[in-house]
C-alpha cells in the first residue's frame, strides 16, 4: 500500500513542483489555505488553544487574525516545499539568504564542531537545503523518518541534494560522533514538546514550557560552541538566517544557561512575527508535575 500511494502521489508532485512558484501561491492562497483553515480546519483548535494562552493580552479578534495569517503562511510553506523538490541552486540563493556568517569562522579555522540552535520558524526545509552553500562547516540536521519508506526516500534525496546531511533523530549522537573530514555545524530545532521526565522547564509564552535537553547536552558534552539562528521573512518566500552567539566556551557555562538562553532568543522572534511559527503542534501537551522546579528536570540525574 505504502509503494501504491507513493507511485500514484508522484506525477502530481514533480507536476507541480516544475510549476513557477508565482503561479503555485495562487493555488496556496485561492485553494489549499480555504480548504486547512475554514473547510477542514486543520489543528484549528490546537491553533486557537496555543495562541489564547501564549496571547492573553490580545483580544480574540487579533488571536484570530493572527491565525488566519499563520494558516496562510502554512499554505505557502506547503507549496514552497512542493516546489523544493526541483528547485535549482540559482533559485535557492535568491530566496535564501545567510548574514554574518563570519561569526562561524574561528570556529572552522580552529577545527572547532558547532551547535547551531533555532526554532520551527519559517521553512526550514528551504533554509536546510541552502546552508551549505554559505557555511563552511558540514552541516548536519537531524529528521523524523516518514512511516512510508518511499516518502521518506524521495524527501531524504531532495533535503541532500546541495550536501546537508539528514540522519534520524533517534541517531544524533552517532552521527555526531563520524568523521565527516571537516569541522561540522549540528543544526537542532528545539522547540518541540518534549517529555515532562526528561526536559528543560521554563517560562516560554506565558507558559510552563519542556524544551528537549540536546542542545545544551551535546554542546556541554563535546564543548561545542553555541549559536542561535534568528530567521526573518523579509518578503514573501524569502529567508533570512543571522546568527547570534550564545557561548563559545558551553562547558563552562552554568547547567541552563544555555537552554534559557534559547528559549529566551525564540520566544523574541516568535513575539516579533508569530505568523511565521509552527503553531500547529502540540507544544504544551505536558503539564508540570508536582515537584519539578524551572530547570533540568531531576530524573537528568539519574
């Protein structure tokens, strides 16, 4: 069945992928952003949720336009993602854009692994794709595989198409641990919900909020440097990736620093244009348990 779906999906995919993109925001805006947000409602309510607790100041009109912004955004995204499949270098670097590199630069000189941290915040899978052509570290992203094998395939061939490597969430430590013959920039999208027994809880949108431990672990582990991306959307289906130190000395950082560090550098750009965040997943499914204090939790320790 998993062979079926993906040899009858195909055609329409490459059909639409060649497409200009001009013509496929038509198809974003005049059709499939009706259908996800007024006729099906796509996670409306998990939407509409997220938004009233991370904005109780805001009246319900504005949570509901914004809303009704994201959703658009979703629907472009979608397109957008559709058109990665065959998009060329040429038209990648016009719509990716990567500032102050530089600050990456001793780093790779030095022979030094980064840690690269940033949120779900405009296409990623757009932005993934460019990074090499601007950093001269390897970068490296971790992924969820697909539960159809060939979807996942046809996906892990265009995310590798211009040398970022895709490995598996589950396979991060290993990956991070091979000789990929040049320094390398692990690229972790830290804003899932984690869970409650194994987290970092902080205040995050008006919310007691798990972020995963990886990136301050890893960097901590390895003494790697820290960087957090800001991503911008100057105009539509252009991004913007500038980075921002947060340590370059992790080891010696006291435990959170850096994980409160993150949360606190997302939750200010998401504030700045909250159209452009994934609001859709459930990020606060985990309520705090009795006892657990803002910080590590204790079974981290164990």
């Amino acid at each position: 069945m998993q062979a079926i779906a993906f040899y009858i999906t195909l055609p329409f995919l490459y059909f639409f992928s060649i497409l200009p993109l001009k013509f496929l925001y038509i198809i974003s805006r005049g059709f499939i952003y009706p259908v996800l947000y007024k006729l099906v409602g796509y996670r409306k309510k998990v939407v509409e949720q997220n938004l009233k607790n991370s904005f109780p100041e805001k009246s319900k009109e504005e949570r509901e336009h914004i809303a009704s912004d994201f959703y658009k955004y979703l629907a472009d995204m979608f397109v957008e993602t559709i058109k990665s499949f065959t998009i060329s270098e040429e038209s990648l670097l016009e719509k990716i854009k990567l500032e102050n590199t530089e600050i990456l630069i001793p780093f790779f000189e030095a022979n030094k692994n980064v840690v690269i941290t940033l949120g779900h915040i405009g296409n990623y899978e757009l932005i993934a794709k460019a990074m090499p052509f601007y950093l001269k570290h390897k970068v490296l992203v971790p992924y969820h595989k697909m539960s159809n094998n060939y979807f996942n395939n046809l996906f892990f061939k265009s995310r590798t198409a211009f040398g970022t490597v895709f490995f598996p969430t589950f396979d991060t430590f290993t990956s991070i641990k091979k000789d990929y013959g040049k320094a390398f920039a692990v690229t972790l999208a830290n804003d899932q919900s984690a869970p409650p027994t194994k987290s970092f809880w902080t205040k995050f949108l008006n919310q007691d909020t798990t972020f995963f431990t990886g990136t301050e672990k890893i960097a901590q582990q390895f003494d790697y440097p820290v960087v957090f991306a800001h991503v911008t959307v100057p105009q539509k289906g252009h991004y913007t990736m500038a980075f921002e130190l947060i340590s370059d000395q992790s080891k010696s950082e006291p435990e959170g620093f850096i994980m409160t560090k993150h949360a606190e550098l997302l939750e200010k750009d998401i504030l700045a244009a909250p159209k452009y965040w994934l609001w859709t997943h459930k990020r606060w499914k985990h309520k705090m348990p009795a006892g657990v204090e803002y910080g590590f939790n204790f079974s981290r320790k164990s």
